[in-house]
C-alpha cells in the first residue's frame, strides 16, 4: 500500500474494511470498525441515498469494502457498494477549488450539484428534505461549509424577518420571500449582514449572512429551506435545479492515476493486475505515473 503515500501524502495509510451487510450499514461496520461506525455509516450513507433508499434499498448480504481514515475526524476515503439493488463506486478527491468530494468511477460527483446556491462552493450536501414516514424529519437541504463562507441570496427577493424565536433550535436565522412567492430559509448562521434588515429589497447574489453553527447544529453548515406561500416544506433541489458536476478537466489526469490507487487498495490485487486493467488509450499516462511511484 505505498501507493497511498506517494499519491495521497496521507500521513497514515486509510484502513480498509470489507463488510458483508447483515443488517444495517452501521451495525454491520460496527462489528468491524467500532467505534468509528456512526461516522463512517453515516458518511456511506450520505453517498448510498443518491443511488436509493438506505432504509429500503440496502439488503443483507451486499457487500460493502471501503477505506478510511481515522485522523483527525474519522472520514471516508472510498468504498465499493455491490448490492442487490445499490450499487456504487465512491472516491474522494480534491477538485480545482481545494475541496474534497466524493466521485463515481467516471469522474462524475455522487451528489446532484444545486444550482444557484445560496454558498459558493459547498463541501457537500450532507442531509435532503426527509417527511417520509420512519424517517427523521427534515425540511431542508444542509450544505456543510467552512465556518464564515458567505451565505448569498440565490433569487431576488425581500427580507421577511431575522433572528426570529428564541434562537435556542434555529441559531442566527434570516427569511426571504422570492418574487414567486416561496419563501427561503437560511439557519445555523454565524453572522447576518447588515443589510439584511426586514423589507429590504435584495438581488440576487447579495451577501446576506455566513455559515455557522448556531442553535441545534453540530458542525458549520447551512441550512436552508424553501417553503410554500402556504408553509409547506419545498424541495431546493427541484426548486433551484440541479446539474451532473465532473473532475475539472485540469486534474482529470490526477484523478484517474487516484482512481487507479484506490482501486487496487480496494480491491486487494496487486498493482500489475490493476494496471492491465484495460482502459481508455488516454488514460494510459496515469498508468505510466503508477508504475513510476512504486
Ligand atoms: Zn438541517
């Protein structure tokens, strides 16, 4: 596993974990990992519920190999989803802007990526609207972000209050109804901007606030709702649209050399099996770096 130095510049090598399901994601890692488990479980399952239901769709039986590290804050690095009904390839790795995410084998982020976001750059959609019945109940959409990331208005629209309640569950909070009539909803702020005063006329893209993790939170992130003229809990993912993100094509090349070291340290096969691994004429360069690496 020297790859993981030379490519990664970890200071520690992930640990592998291979897992056979028996009954829920958390439980099955726990027999493994301990406990590291509610965080990685929960990191899986972050990834899994874009590819379907972790509740429905994840079976006894499916298999489950991953990578992760346990330093500072236990966090995935890849994993292998084969199940009955879910299957997904997951690595991490830092695009153009510095950021870690999760990509498919293809280079194409896991998540769908929010379109007019209310932060620039978001880490990653770490919870969606949940109103289902058996599940926690959510009505919004939480974008972890660095503590202080600029929180903006993604539409037009008007001020409709600030800091509302007793700030113990919100935190620092703001609302602001669009010009179709729905209302946006913006919590856990670290600070609200001046500017954003009840009545105030705001354009798109206005700097109304920052990430934090004020009222109940646990860790800076944004979280934002859109609800109806009538207070019901709107999707922002449908609301706002989204669009497939991929591997900027200046670290294509850096991705797939990563791809390849993940792989292997997934699958267990030495680095000559992987490299015969037949793949695209254009990605044999990468293939070319592997080999010097090790
Ligand atoms: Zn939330």
């Amino acid at each position: 596993m020297l790859l993981w130095f030379s490519i990664l510049s970890s200071v520690a090598a992930p640990t592998p974990v291979d897992v056979s399901i028996r009954d829920s994601i958390e439980a099955s890692l726990g027999r493994v990992i301990g406990a590291d488990a509610p965080a990685i479980g929960n990191q899986v399952a972050r990834l899994l519920r874009w590819k379907g239901d972790v509740i429905k769709n994840v079976h006894p039986g499916d298999k489950l190999k991953l990578l992760f590290e346990r330093a500072p804050e236990p966090e995935l690095v890849a994993l292998v989803y084969s199940g009955s009904e879910i299957d997904l390839r997951a690595y991490r790795f830092d695009d153009a802007d510095g950021i870690s995410r999760y990509y498919d084998e293809s280079g194409t982020l896991i998540e769908p990526w929010l379109l007019h976001s209310p932060v620039d750059g978001y880490v990653q959609i770490t919870e969606t609207v949940q109103t289902g019945r058996g599940k926690r109940r959510h009505h919004g959409l939480d974008l972890k972000a660095p503590e202080g990331t600029p929180v903006l208005t993604p539409f037009d629209g008007v001020v409709a209050r600030v800091n509302w309640g007793s700030g113990r569950a919100n935190g620092k909070c703001l609302e602001v109804t669009y010009e179709n009539g729905t209302v946006g909803r913006f919590l856990h702020l670290s600070t609200v901007e001046p500017v954003a005063v009840p009545g105030a006329k705001l354009e798109a893209g206005t700097r109304i606030g920052a990430v934090g993790s004020t009222g109940h939170s646990l860790a800076p992130h944004l979280h934002y709702e859109i609800r109806a003229p009538a207070g019901d809990a709107l999707d922002p993912l449908e609301e706002h649209g989204t669009e497939r993100a991929v591997v900027a094509a200046e670290k294509r090349q850096a991705f797939d050399v990563a791809r390849r070291a993940f792989e292997v340290a997934l699958t267990g096969v030495s680095a000559t099996t992987a490299v015969a691994v037949p793949g695209p004429a254009d990605l044999m360069g990468p293939v070319q770096t592997l080999q010097t690496i090790q």
